[in-house]
C-alpha cells in the first residue's frame, strides 16, 4: 500500500502512515463476515440493570 504525505512536509510520518491505514477502502469479504458472538450486544443495559434493582428493592421494602 503506497503511503500519501498528507501534511505535505515532503516526508512519511508515523500520522501519514495511520491516516493512510485508516482511509484504507476495506474488502467487502472483510465486511460481511458474521459478527463473533463475542462482540454481539446482549440484551440488558444500564438501564435495565438499575431498574431491575431499584424494583427488587421497592419489593424487598415494602414486603417488611
């Protein structure tokens, strides 16, 4: 992969390098690969994870 200057200084540094990575088009085999099951979302959040605790403790006070 050739290396654009892209701060125009007439030599390849470092940022040149990882702004060329990075504007790098990516193969489309690359991006329709399946998502490992690792990485996908699971279903609750914070805002499940808060809800479900301040109602297990609402019930927990108001059984005494």
């Amino acid at each position: 992969m050739p290396f654009i200057d892209w701060k125009g200084d007439g030599k390849i540094d470092p940022s040149d390098i990882g702004i060329s990575i990075a504007t790098e088009v990516v193969d489309d085999e690359e991006c329709t690969a399946p998502i490992p099951e690792v990485m996908q979302k699971s279903g609750g959040g914070c805002l499940t994870t808060l809800l479900t605790f301040v109602s297990i403790a609402a019930v927990t006070f108001l059984a005494i």
